[in-house]
C-alpha cells in the first residue's frame, strides 16, 4: 500500500444549506490516508522530526470505532512504527470486519489490545478499581513506557496538535483575506462540532493572537458543554481564547444512531452533494441550522459569513451505513 505524507492545502467550496449561503473547508480531502482534524493533529509528526528518530511504538487508546484509530494506524505505517491501540473491548460483531475505521486499521497493521483483568493485572493496576475509565488507565500506564514509545492521548488531544491546527488557521485567514472577507462590515464565523474540542480551541487560539476577527463556533458531541469546557481549560486557561460553544433544543446521545441524524445526513448529501461523517457531521449541522433560524430573526443574515470546516471521518461511515441499515431498514 501506497501511503504518502503530503498534506495539500485544502479547498473551499461555497455551498447552499436552508437557503443559506456557506463557506465550507474541506478538510475531507486533505490526503487519502490523513484527512480532517487528525491529519491536522498529527501533522507535526508526520514531517520529519529529529526527535522521532528513536521511536519504534506508537501507543495510543480510545473508543473502537474513533476516526484516529484508522488515521494513527496509517500514521504508523508509515513511520514503520508499531501500533498499539488499547480499548476497552471490540464488540464481536466488529470482530474479522475490513471496514470502518477499525478494519482499515487492522488492514494497515495495528495491534489492537482489549484491556481485560489480566492484562490490567501486567499494567500492576488493580482491576477492581478499573471502572471503566481508559483515559485515566492509559495515562498512569504511559509513565512506564520506554522512550521507543510515542504516547498520543485519546482523540489526538495533546499539545502538538497545535501546529497542524495553525496551517488550518492559517488558511481560512489567508482565504478570508484574499476574498475580501474581512473588508465587509460583517461577522466571520465558523462552526465545527466538537469530540475533545482540541480543534476548536487551538483554532480560535490561533485567531485570536493573530488579531483576526474569525469567531469559532462549536457544540460537545460526547458530552455536555462542562464537559467540553473543561478539555478546554487542559488545553488552554485564558477563557477569552475559547470558542463558542452553541446551544440546541434538541436532546441525543452520542454514537447511538438517531433516526434524525441519518435523515439530515442524507438530506445534506442531496443538498450538497458532499458526503458528511456520521459521527459528529450530523450533530455540528443540527446545531448550525438552529442558530441560523436565530440569525434570521435578531440580525441580517447577510452580514454574517458562516463556514463550516468539514473534519473528514469518511472511512467511519463505512460501518455505520450498515448500522444504520440494520436498525432503520424503513427509511432506506
Ligand atoms: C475527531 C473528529 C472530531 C472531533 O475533533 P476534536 O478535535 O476531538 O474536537 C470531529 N469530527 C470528525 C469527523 C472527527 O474525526
């Protein structure tokens, strides 16, 4: 297999959504084997970094079905580096499956560990004081990993993220600039929804130190806005570089297949003729199209420029169409 590092500059498109017209970044197109957000999270190691020069082992942890697990895996393909991959189990109907991000991954050569009593005992962690936090688990066993180890934290939520969040940064200001955007007497917002929040944090961090009148807009896909309020604290305490975390009548949990997410899914598909991530694509589109509503009614919708950057996550649609399909065979 054929993997290469490039990451282009990504294209913007203008596209129309509830008859309003939105800029969107298309990050999904980014490269192949790295598109969206964690291309842009792991591009400091995909360059070549003296540092890097002894590391045999990635090591990382998360969910099953997470978009970095298939992007860390072709991150370590190609390093030849190791990839172990720590979860708290694989489902059985996932087990042997070559698709979706966890069968892409596998195809691409990581090792993939379930985290059972045992292997916890090895860990000389107590499992009955395991519970079911991995994020707390992984970190007391990162500490004992040798330096061959590269230890990225669930989601890619690490401080080197940074520098590949500030080229996107960088290119929707250059873009804004060179489309006269800033020139109009209006308000440039962009809105992406949030798992970690490390994107939207770094990325309205980086405005806002480079003085550039970008507003980030966001909404917690995994759990409720203290949640994401305080992964944004770990990364940053100066709570005037935030974003703004938008809000929205409607209730859902995250991963759990809601019949009314698939239909804004597809019927963003037809509108656009872009494909979407079912994971978060869904719960970022829902919370933009309420605030549009509001823009409509306190202020002129034309003197607000709305972008919607697209975080790639393609390869996870390939298991969750199937779900889907098996849980609402009516609406296909
Ligand atoms: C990982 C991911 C996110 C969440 O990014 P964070 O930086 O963790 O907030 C959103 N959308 C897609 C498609 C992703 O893969």
């Amino acid at each position: 297999m054929k993997i290469t590092a490039a990451l282009s500059v990504s294209p913007i498109e203008i596209i129309s959504v509830a008859g309003q017209k939105i800029y969107i970044k298309r990050d999904d197109l980014l490269n192949t084997h790295f598109s969206g957000n964690k291309a842009r999270k792991f591009a400091y190691y995909l360059q070549n970094n003296q540092d890097l020069d002894s590391i045999t082992h990635l090591v990382s942890y998360g969910s099953i079905q997470a978009n970095s697990l298939y992007s860390l895996a072709a991150l370590a393909y190609l390093k030849g580096w190791q990839l172990d991959y720590y979860v708290n189990r694989i489902p059985s109907w996932l087990k042997g499956s070559t698709l979706g991000n966890y069968g892409q991954a596998v195809a691409l050569g990581a090792n993939i560990i379930e985290l059972d009593d045992a292997l916890l005992d090895s860990m000389n962690i107590n499992s009955k004081v395991k519970t079911e936090n991995l994020d707390s688990i992984m970190t007391l066993f990162s500490k004992s990993l040798s330096n061959n180890n590269l230890f990225i934290p669930e989601g890619g939520r690490h401080s080197l993220a940074q520098i590949g969040i500030n080229t996107l940064a960088q290119e929707i200001s250059d873009y804004c600039l060179n489309h006269g955007l800033f020139s109009h007497p209006n308000k440039i917002q962009i809105m992406l929804p949030s798992g970690t929040g490390t994107t939207a944090l770094f990325l309205q961090t980086w405005f806002k130190e480079n003085n550039i009148s970008i507003e980030v807009l966001t909404c917690p896909c995994v759990g409720d806005d203290s949640y994401l309020q305080q992964q944004f604290y770990q990364l940053n305490t100066n709570k005037s570089h935030w974003p703004t975390i938008l809000k929205s009548n409607k209730k859902f949990h995250f991963a759990k297949l809601e019949k009314s997410h698939y239909q804004l899914w597809q019927q963003l598909l037809q509108e656009t003729k872009i494909e979407f991530d079912l994971l978060y694509d869904p719960i970022g589109w829902q919370y933009l199209l309420e605030y549009m509503e509001t823009l409509s009614i306190e202020e002129n919708k034309n003197s607000t420029t709305i972008f919607y950057l697209h975080q790639g996550g393609l390869v996870g649609n390939q298991t969750m169409l199937p779900r889907y399909k098996r849980k609402y065979p009516e609406i296909f």
